[in-house]
C-alpha cells in the first residue's frame, strides 16, 4: 500500500487508530480537564492565588496528575491484553496436552514396544541404572545441566555418565545415541531381493 494512500494515516495522530492508544488519550484529556477545572476558576473568577506563575505551577502538577491516570489506565489495558494473551496459550497448551495423551492412548501398543526395545538395547550395552535414567533423560532431548537438576547430582558427574554411556555403546555423542533408535523408526524398510 503507498504511503499517501488515505486509509494509511502517518504520523503522530495515526497511533490514535488503536482504540487503547485512543480511550487512553481520551481518559488523560478528561482527567487534564476535570483536574485543571477548580484551579482555573480560582483563577480567572479572581481568587485569592491569581499570580500566573503559581498558576503554571499548579497547572503542571495537574498534567502530572493526569499523565498518572493516563499511564495507570494504559497499563491497566496492557495487564488485560496480556492475562487474554495468557489464557490463549493457556487453552492452546491445555488442548496440545490432551492431543498428546489421546495420541499416546491410540498408540499405546507402539510406545510400550519401542520402550520395551530401547531397554533391551541398554541391557545389552551393559548401562548401569543411573546410565539407563541418564541415556533415558538424553533421548528425551535434556540437557546434561537438566538432567543434573532432575537426578540431584552433579553437572560433571553426569557428562562423565554420558561418556561412559557413549563409549559403551559405541557411539561418539547424544546425536548418534538418537539417531541409533530413531533411524529405525524413521527409515522405510527396504524389500529384500527375492521376496
């Protein structure tokens, strides 16, 4: 759209097409006006303060008045914007949970096997308990920082874990240790000649 076309406002007064930028305008102009209201009666209908630098003075302590109620009201708006936000990916995270489970449900059988197989395989490696529980956590996409957090123990003592679970496994890093049961899964199977 070019920048002269009449439906795209520029400048100052264009952020006043979003209505919280508008009713926060609105509601510091209201709050100028009522504050100011008292003062400038005093003043012109002749009270007892009518020096026009007092005037000034109390006049700027109202627009700081009321740019605080205008600033409270725009964050009051923005808490609002941000708890919908909030209750959105609320929702959003709730359903993707229950996705989940209904996919775990409907491939119970699956999951239960390939776990079953991927404990096998840590057997024949020969992982100690703690290596099974660390080569578990890696597969799950932890970090070694989370799983030191998960396992209570030691940052280093779990990237020592992993080496051991690399080298028993006769793999070089996390990537490879994935790739080992994923590829499986992931691969079509090929036919054999013959078949």
């Amino acid at each position: 759209m070019p920048l002269n076309s009449p439906s795209k406002s520029i400048g100052p007064w264009a952020a006043l097409r979003d209505p919280r930028i508008r009713r926060t305008v609105i509601i510091g102009t209201v709050a100028i006006a009522l504050l100011s209201l008292p003062t400038a009666l005093e003043y012109f209908g002749g009270g007892k303060d009518s020096d026009p630098v007092a005037l000034a003075g109390d006049l700027f302590e109202l627009l700081v008045f009321a740019g605080t109620i205008a600033s409270m009201s725009w964050l009051t708006l923005e808490m609002r914007e941000i708890r919908s936000r909030h209750d959105v990916l609320l929702e959003d995270l709730s359903g993707s949970r229950a996705e989940n489970r209904k996919w775990r449900e409907s491939q119970r059988d699956q999951i239960n096997g390939f776990r079953a197989a991927v404990l096998s395989q840590f057997n024949d490696w020969e992982l100690s308990a703690a290596e099974r529980d660390i080569a578990s956590l890696m597969l799950k996409g932890c970090s070694h920082k989370q799983i030191a957090a998960v396992r209570q123990s030691n940052e280093s003592t779990v990237r020592q874990q992993a080496q051991s679970i690399y080298r028993k496994s006769a793999l070089n890093n996390r990537a490879e240790l994935s790739a080992y049961f994923l590829d499986a899964i992931l691969t079509p199977e090929m036919p054999v000649d013959g078949a």
